[in-house]
C-alpha cells in the first residue's frame, strides 16, 4: 500500500461556541491544519468530514459540500462520514483509502459536532438515537444508561472500585489543565470527586454507579489533519510527517445485552488488533494513548481490549500511576474526552492531532517524552464500531 | 490502480414503505446484492450506506453499523456516507476506495433513505437542509424553488419550452412502465401532462416554470451493490462483472447566485469530464446513461453538460427520440428519478444497479441493445456535489 502521512493538524478550543455556526468550526479548524502543513497552492482533492448529526444538532445537511465553498476550495471532492461517535476516526481512514487508491494526493479530513445548539435532555436524545431503535432506544436507554451498565457488570468481574473510576477524571483532568484547547480546565482530587464539596452540585449519580465526574461533558468543537504522500509533505515543510501505519476497524451486535459477554468489548480488541497488524507492531511498542473516555470505565475497559494491559490489571496500572504523563504508557495526555471535551464526530480527529503534536515534540507542558509511536482508539455506539491509529513517528 | 468490479446488483421496489424501517429496506436491497454475486460464505469486509437524513427523516445515526448487525456481518467495517442527494454515489466512490487501497476486497454498498416518515411539506424542509444555511435556507429556499429559478434562466437561454419538459416525463414515465421497480408507473402523454384531464390533482405549478409532472415523487426505497476485485469476482459467479472504470467528483459554489453564470453546471462538466479521463474514453462511447432528473430541465441540462450533446442541443435531441430506448443515446431507461422515484441516498446506487443490469442484459423490456458502456450522474445540493461514474462490460 502507498504510504500515507498526516502533514498537517490543527484544532480550535472546544467549549461551548455559541456564535460560531458548525461550519465556521470546521472551516476554522481546517484551516488551522492546512496552514500547520505548509499547504499553500498546493491543491486539495478531497474533504472528508466527520460529523454524526448535523441534521439533528443544526438542521443542516451536505456539510462536507458547505465546507468546501466557505474554504473555498473547489472542485474538491466532498463527503461526511458518519459513525456516530467514531466519526472522526472513520474519517481519517476514508482519507488514507484515498491516497492509498491512488485517487486523491491530499485530503484534508476534519471532524466536528456543534451540539450544545440543542438544549439538555435533547442533547441526550440525539445522541441516543445511535442506541438500537427496537430493542434500547424505545425504552428510554440512552449512552449514560448503557456505560452505567457496563460499569457494574465490568467493576464487579474485576474488582474495580469507585475510587478507580475517580482516578481517571483525576488524571485526565490533571492532563486537561496542561491543554489550551480542554473544555473543562479544572484540578480535582479524589476527595473532591467523592464528595465534591466546592461545588453547587456536588457529584450526583448520573447512571448508576456513573455519576457526574464519571461522564464526560457536552462540547462545541473542531480538529482537523492533511493527509497526503510523504513526498509531497516532505516538499510542503520541514515539519516530520507523522505515518499513518496502522488502522483497524471492527463491528459488533447493535443492542449490548445481545453479545455473549456484555463485559467483552470485542470490536476494541480486533481494532486493535488488527491496526497493530497492519502497524508491524504490537502494545507495548506505543508510547502514547488516546483513549475514548467518554466515561471514566471506558478507559480502564479500553487500555486492556486494546492489548496494553491484562484483564483486571488497567485499574492497577492506573492506580500505580503508570497511565499518567511520566508514567510507562501515558494514555489521554490531551486530557481525554472527560476534560478536552466529546463534540462527537471531532473527537477521532482530537485524537489524532494530539497524537501528531506528541510525536513531534509539540506538546508543550503536557509532552510524553520520547514518543515516537502513538496509538488512539475512537469508540462507537457502545462500542459496535471501533476504529484504532497506529501513528508513528519516522525516524 | 487495482482494478475494481460490481460482482452483485440488486434492489427493492421504490414505493411508500410503512411496515419497513430505513434498516430492514438497506438490508433486504444488500441481501439481494450479495445473493446476486452469488457471495456465498466469503466474507464482506465493509459495508458502506449512502444516505442522506436519517437523523432527520428516521431519528436514527450510525445506521451503517446498524446495518452490519441486521445483516450479521461482523466485524466488517462501516460508515454512513452522505453528500446529500448524491450520498449513492459518493457510497460507491469510497467503495472503490477501499478496494483499490487494499484495504479491503469486498465492499457492501447501499443507498437507501426513507424519506415517508415525515410527512408533506416537512419532506421538503428536511430536503432544503442542503442548502446554503445563510443565504438560501433561512429565506425559505427549497429544492424545488431553486429547480424552478435554474429552469426559467435556462429555458430563456436555451429556447426550452414547457413541452421540452414535459417530454422528459413523458419519456420517462413510459421507461417507467417497464421497470418493477418504479415507485410511479403510470402512461402519460403530451396533452394529459399540460391539461391532465384525468386527474383532481391536476398538474399545478411547483415552483414556476416547474409544475407536479416536472418533479420527482418523494419516495422509499434502497438499493445496493457489491464491489469486489476481479479475481474475487470470478471465483464466485459466471456473471459478467462490471468494471468500476471512471468515477469522477467536483464540487461548485454552495448558494446558487454566486454562480458567475448559474446556468453553467460546472461541478456536472468537471466531474463527467474527470470520470472520463479515468476511464479512457469519451461521451460518445456511452451506450447507456442514467442522469439526476430530480426535475425534468436537469436530465436536458445534464445531457449537455456531461459532454453528450452541446449546449442548447440536449432538447432538441430529446424532441428527436434520440434519448429513448432504442434512440442514439437511451437516457434513464430505468425511468429516473422522474418515474423510478428518489429516495435520496439510494438514487446513485440505483443508478449503478440499473447500468449493472443493461450492461448484463438483464434488462427486460427496457433493454437497451448491446449496452456495453454505462454513464451515471449523482447529482448533490444543487449541483454543488456531483459524483459521475462510468461502468463498463468487458470484452
């Protein structure tokens, strides 16, 4: 296959934007990208946007198209690419399968939601409808009820406590505070987490054994990287070009209480699996993780499916504070999806950018030393459709 | 590039379909695409859906993977694909895609959208959420209104006349009759369309000069592909497969009016001429051609556009027979979109699945004799994202 390169990252703060349009967020983060790669005349072939519900967020369609002309850059080829909450890595891997087909030579991929257009419990809503129609969304599950679930069955099988649960946020907070670009920049402790007693209010259960601090908040947001050949990144600036070396991508039933074990997260593991495959490489090679925390249980469940830790030994690790910046694998230096924030279809994108900024050297405070491998894993639906990175630093 | 084939063609009936979901009609039209490759136990490795709305039309996302479950095909792959009206096509470009990076060797495509859900004038909203958000959509805009203010600038520029159109849907409706899966099968002819005696309905104005018989009906309806390589191909069928020999793509300003000249389909021009290039060859060697009439004035403004007659001559050639079966050129034997109906997603796949079907000759009665080279053209927005493909029987 033709080697592909990410050139160029960018992103723009998520928060909540209110005077930005989905579009200008987009634009915005593109830009940021296409200037981070040198682009210049440079033409680009393709726009792929990742992005789960713009029809429902912001009653807009075709936004790939509408990027295109506010960037103006036509006659680019122009899609969205939809994966629910795995959008923006579907996106990237759409990118790649351009340039490796030899159809596109530079593809600009950016992935963004602008969902606090819709108020509160709507919010929910629209993301629910990623949940099975017949058989979980009629009955009122939503994503904090199916995590909340999960969490039970996946603590009691192996012994995870509240106090691991709060240790993600802790941590990941602690990275978000090191990132310009969290949403929610504040330091927490465990006894804050537990009892939270500077806040109005508080810590409460959100879903069972979930509660606030366990689930992360809803964000504006954008993030955006060029792909293209490593020759003509090489012509566009100095910069290292990060490699794509590995994608994997893998599906699971729709409804979670149809798969045999609903504590085994097998999309994770063959993802991973399969992008270490096309990586030549395995777990313990990675010096960095982006994981989808989009509640605190999925990143100690995540950093074992995905191969960097035995069954039962992720909330040990976490604990021993071997995921932290410093630590033997750092996992969410970015601060995750708990503190950088979860505007759905950016985040793969999020992901990736960070992973670029740390295997460059770029990521100021909050620097994994040495990384030269990096790894994210992007998480759909409840974990029906997975896609993971193996991005990877050419010496 | 590897080469790339469609081993499978199939789809539902275009109708209103109450007792399915958006998920039962894609995968009872996948089932017939992979029955017709006669596919067997080798595995699909990724599923993609063109579909427009579905949160908007159906309040569901990630119906892709939604799919995959329905049809029990993990862990394969899957997006949702959407540009809009040519979400079908964009579907088989990221198809080919996939294929032609290596990424995979068997590719499920489907379009489909259920667009019956909602009803009357919300239909068209959901529909006009295409448009320029700022510039059309907020001042009411909808498609049809755009169709209506292209027809009466092109019609001026070109000497059409109302009977021109209306020739469309004649033509259309009587391919229409020959098709079973045509949403309207119904004869019509010159006098009932501009009197229309025999109905209450009449055929009122849409949006001036366009009246109810210048209009594709609003439908569901979901058809499917199945792409492979050719060794692939081989291996499990007798039946001619069809080489993915041209796709073509071009973007166009968003709001109709920054069109230096709005009647020039520029995105038309490039992505037909982009397809061709790719294909090595040219419009004259097209024996068979399904175009984007969404509006009678778009299959004649399309037919010049796309290299097949000169600007100005595409009625003319009409008027002459030329476009029917049987004529030079046969353009939308299926019945289009005029009389085949358009649920949006699922349009470029029905294209790809009619081309399959006459360059196979397993057309029936609306054969068009020694097809052996196809053209489609999706057409998105309001022409601001168009997809053009060129299939091709080989010797």
């Amino acid at each position: 296959m033709k080697p592909v390169v990410m050139a160029g990252a960018g992103m723009i703060p998520f928060e909540r934007r209110d005077d930005d349009t989905l579009i200008d967020m987009l634009a915005e983060a593109g830009l940021r990208a296409m200037d981070d790669a040198g682009l210049g005349d440079q033409p680009v072939d393709a726009v792929y946007v990742g992005n789960m519900a713009s029809g429902l967020f912001n009653h807009q369609v075709s936004v790939a198209s509408a990027l295109v002309d506010k960037l103006s850059l036509y006659p680019a080829a122009a899609e969205r690419i939809e994966n629910g909450p795995a959008s923006g890595g579907s996106a990237i891997k759409h990118g790649y399968q351009a340039i490796a087909s030899g159809m596109a030579d530079v593809v600009l991929v950016v992935g963004g939601e602008k969902m606090r257009e819709v108020i509160g419990p709507r919010a929910t809503d629209v993301v629910a409808c990623m949940a099975q129609p017949e058989a979980e969304y009629i009955y009122g599950v939503s994503l904090p009820a199916l995590a909340g679930m999960f969490a039970r069955l996946y603590m009691k099988a192996y012994g995870i406590t509240p106090e691991h649960l709060a240790q993600v946020a802790i941590k990941n907070h602690a990275n978000g505070l090191l990132n310009p670009y969290a949403h929610i920049r504040a330091r927490v402790t465990l006894e804050g987490i537990l009892t939270h007693p500077d806040s109005k209010v508080g810590n409460p259960i959100v879903a069972d054994p979930l509660r606030l601090y366990d689930c992360c908040p809803v964000s504006d947001g954008a993030a955006a990287v060029l792909l293209t050949t490593p020759e003509i990144a090489k012509k566009l600036s100095a910069k290292p070009a990060i490699t794509v070396a590995g994608i994997g991508q893998a599906t699971d039933t729709h409804a979670l209480h149809e798969r045999a074990d609903p504590t085994d997260l097998k999309a994770v593991t063959i993802a991973a699996q399969k992008a270490f495959e096309m990586a030549g490489c395995k777990p313990a090679d990675v010096d960095v993780a982006e994981l989808h925390d989009a509640f605190t249980i999925l990143e100690i469940a995540e950093s074992e499916h995905a191969g960097f830790f035995k069954k039962g030994e992720g909330a040990k690790a976490l604990a021993a504070g071997e995921t932290q910046i410093g630590g033997k694998l750092p996992i969410n230096p970015s601060g995750g999806l708990k503190a950088r924030g979860h505007p759905v279809g950016a985040t793969g994108v999020a992901q990736a950018v960070e992973l670029v900024w740390q295997l460059r050297g770029e990521a100021g405070e909050r620097q994994v030393k040495n990384a030269q491998t990096g790894f994210s894993l992007n998480f759909g639906g409840f974990g029906n459709n997975v896609v993971a990175l193996v991005l990877r630093r050419e010496k």
